[in-house]
C-alpha cells in the first residue's frame, strides 16, 4: 500500500538477570544483538519521520512529481 510503512522484524536473543525470587533485574545481550536492536530503533525512527514528512507535505499540497521537479532544479 502506498505510504505503508513496512515494519522490519528483529530476533533478539536476550538473558535475563535475576534475583533470587526470579524476579528480573537487567538484560544481557551480545553485542551483535545490541547492534541489531539500534539498527532496528534507527530504522523505525527513520520510518516515523519520513510518514511525518510525507504528510506534512501532502497537507500542504505539493505532491511527489512536485517536489522531484524543485530538486531537479536545484
């Protein structure tokens, strides 16, 4: 669909510190899944201000063709 974003799946395998009751504490990851898990937060940050753009901009009414021809121009 036009204008969806597609949401980008990550498999984190996390450990859990606890306590001696069980409950949890923190969280230990390796670092490669420490990169995936910003990557992944980069990605739909990027994604939520591209939709933010892409409708400020339709609000105002410049349209897709509009804004490539200004780029080209520039």
């Amino acid at each position: 669909m036009a204008g969806e974003v597609k949401k980008k799946m990550i498999d984190l395998k996390e450990k859990f510190v606890v306590d001696e009751k069980g409950s949890k504490l923190g969280v230990l990851m390796d670092t490669r899944e420490f990169e995936k898990l910003l990557n992944y937060i980069e990605y739909m940050e990027d994604s939520l201000e591209l939709k933010t753009a892409l409708k400020n901009e339709k609000e105002k009414g410049l349209t897709l063709a509009s804004y490539l021809k200004k780029l080209k121009r520039k």
